[in-house]
C-alpha cells in the first residue's frame, strides 16, 4: 500500500464511489473467480471501504473468517461498520501498511489483491509477505486496473513465489508456490 493513507475527505469519496458500484454485484462477481468456499480464511489486503469484504464474509460464512487489512483507519471504521450492519461476525480489521502482514505463516487460504499493487512502494515485498501468509497452494485473486499486463506479470513471475492460474473476466489467480525460489 501507499506509504501514508490518503487524505480522508478522499477516501470518503473513495467509499462512496464504491457504494454506488457495489450495488451492480459485481463483488459477487469478481469474487465466484476466485474459487472461494466456505470456511475458508481470506485476506483482503487494502480492503479499503470493504467493497469485497463483507460478500467474501458471506462467501465464507460463520466457519470462515476475513482479515480486512488496510493502513488507513477510516477503511477499518468503514468495514467494521458495514459488518455489523450486514450482521457478519468472522471480520477481523488489521490496521498495518502491510510489511509485514500481522498473520501466521501459512495461515491464508486466499489473498484478495483488488486495485491495491499500483499504490504499493515496494511490490515485490508485499509480494513476499503474501507469499509467507498464503497457504501452500493458496490463492492469490488479483485485480488492478492501473497496472499494464506485462508489468503484473513481472511482479508475480520473475520473484517465482507464484503460479500463474489464468486470467478470469474480472481477475487473474496467482497460486503460490510451496517453497520460495
């Protein structure tokens, strides 16, 4: 993520313009590419406002759980808020920059990285970190509209941390690789 949160009058604005988008379904979407079942332990890294938090918390239902990972405390406040009013419990915020992600090694099924990497400083240690928290095996659902394809490929490929999955309608899957190279 971005080394500072951004101003809160924008990520206010942010939050909105994702309300209004929210209500075409297209998080449903999006996240039915990324292969989700219940019980199953997510990261949604640079949640943000929760645009993908709390329908992947209704994907993965009360034996799942999601950590809603962001640095900037209005995202926390935005998420823990439309939580409790979407009356889902297994949301867990994690107020970090992301290096390193406040996780166990290997304890993460699937890692949501929607609109996030263009802001990051240093990609391939969020890479890194995500790798680390990810399951062997485990899913990375990637999406960034600001990123040209041969540079999402760089990122994920040359650090041979990741598996390229295929490219979805709305996102591409990265696996992670069992041992780091």
């Amino acid at each position: 993520m971005a080394d500072r949160p951004m101003p809160g009058w924008l990520f206010h604005l942010m939050a909105l313009e994702f309300r209004l988008k929210a209500r075409s379904g297209r998080p449903e979407r999006v996240l039915a590419e990324a292969g989700i079942a219940a019980g199953a332990v997510v990261l949604d890294f640079g949640c943000g406002p929760g645009r993908y938090t709390i329908p992947v918390a209704r994907r993965v239902g009360p034996s799942g759980k999601v950590f809603a990972l962001d640095l900037h405390p209005l995202a926390l406040r935005y998420v823990e808020k439309a939580a409790r009013r979407a009356g889902v419990r297994n949301v867990e915020g994690l107020l970090s920059d992301g290096l390193p992600v406040p996780l166990p090694d290997a304890s993460v099924d699937t890692v949501l990285l929607y609109d996030t990497l263009h802001d990051v400083g240093d990609p391939a240690r969020v890479l890194h970190e995500l790798h680390r928290v990810l399951r062997p095996g485990g899913v990375l659902s990637f999406r960034d509209h600001s990123l040209p394809a041969d540079r999402v490929e760089a990122f994920f490929l040359e650090a041979g941390l990741f598996v390229d999955a295929g490219v979805d309608a709305w996102t591409r899957r990265f696996v992670r690789r069992p041992e780091s190279t």
